[in-house]
C-alpha cells in the first residue's frame, strides 16, 4: 500500500537509521580499555542492554533525569555483574562513553539506500529524544546529516516522544501539514503511538523482529519502505 499524499518523512534516529547497538558496544569496548575495567564485553552488554531501555523509558516519562540515565544505567549494570567499580569511576564512565560514542558511526543496513531513495521525493527530517549534543554529531560523523531538513530533538523542545508537543514543533519547523506527514521509528510507544495520537501516519521499523500487530503499518527492513512510499 502506497501512501499517496505524503510529502514529509519524520524519522527517529537510534535502532532506526543508526546502528546504537553496535556503535555502543565499540565506545564501551573504548572506554573499558582506557580505564582498565576488567569486564567481559559480551557479558556487560547483555545486561547493560535491557537496564539502558528500562531507563530510558523512565526518561521519557520525566521519571530520571538525564544525569540519574547516565549514571544510573552504568550502576546497575555493573551491580547486576557483581563487579566493583566507583562512584567515581562510574561518574567518568557515563562521561567519556557519551564522548566515544559518536566515535563509532555505523549505520544500519540499507538505511543509506533507502534514505537516497526518499530524498528527491520527500523532505526528511529528524524527531528525537537522544541528547541534543550527541545526536547531531551522530549525523554529521556517519555521513547522513545531508539528507535531513531539520532535526528537532528532545532537549530542544523541552518534552519527549511520545508528548504531542514534539510532533507539533517538529511539524511547525518543517513547514508540514499533519496528513501528508508520516513517523518511522523503532519505538511503538514513542515513535508510533506518539505520532498517531498527535494525527501522524506512521510505520514501525521492527528493529527487534519482535511480533507486531496488523492493525499498524511496520517494515522489518529499510528496504521495504519502497512499498509504502
């Protein structure tokens, strides 16, 4: 099914265009290394993974800060392994791995592809709730800042996705009208429900091949966008 009246592209950036996962994992791997923190990666990242999007749930509820994401996530991790680690080496920790991360610019596959397909259609933009410093060096290292008209992040407009508000700045700053705008996101309830409650059309990218209701447009490549736009 062709979405026939589209004419602007809403696009989250982690899990969605960037590859977080794997750009995290070299920055930690970076940042262990320089501080001598004996852990197996493998290990670190299979817990790490699940208490990172716990808190970063509770971030965009306004229950953390993002002072309390930052260093909390690498605490409770480290807990989880029963390995010590410091206040203080956690505290430096949280900060150099933010600093590494925009380090490491993999992107995920097909998303250059798919972006050169859309760009001479559409005009493409960026809704995030990532850190406003960091995002934007995200785009501008991996090569993709070119494609997008504007990028409008959580930081800038003072509430996250899935709030209304970010729909509405972000439309505002792009000149769009709600219906010939549409979300694509790995996050159901940010990406997706956030955009449909603000009137968005919007397609799940499936990033966790996890299962899905039919009720809601998804892709579980990049590549299958081409069916929708």
């Amino acid at each position: 099914m062709k979405f026939s009246n589209i004419r602007h592209i809403f696009f989250d950036l982690d899990h969605t265009l960037w590859d977080f996962d794997r750009n995290s994992g070299l920055a930690f791997n970076s940042i262990f290394e320089k501080h001598k923190i004996k852990v197996r990666l493998e290990e670190f990242l299979a817990i790490y993974a699940p208490i990172n999007a716990d808190y970063w749930k509770l971030y965009r509820e306004d229950k953390v800060t993002k002072e309390d994401l930052r260093y909390g996530r690498l605490k409770d991790s480290f807990e989880g392994m029963k390995v010590n680690v410091s206040d203080s080496q956690i505290k430096q920790l949280s900060i150099d791995y933010i600093d590494h991360l925009p380090h490491h610019n993999h992107l995920l596959q097909g998303a250059v592809e798919i972006l050169d397909y859309l760009q001479p259609q559409y005009e493409l933009h960026i809704i995030t709730n990532g850190f406003k410093e960091v995002q934007h060096k995200k785009l501008e290292s991996s090569g993709i800042l070119k494609y997008f008209r504007t990028i409008t992040t959580s930081e800038d407009v003072g509430v996250k996705k899935p709030h209304q508000r970010i729909f509405e700045v972000a439309l505002r700053n792009a000149a769009a009208k709600v219906d010939e705008s549409i979300m694509i996101g790995d996050n159901f309830e940010a990406d997706i429900l956030g955009a449909k409650n603000f009137g968005m059309q919007a397609i799940l990218y499936n990033y966790y091949k996890v299962e899905f209701s039919p009720d809601h447009h998804q892709v579980m490549e990049m590549e299958e966008l081409r069916g929708y736009l």
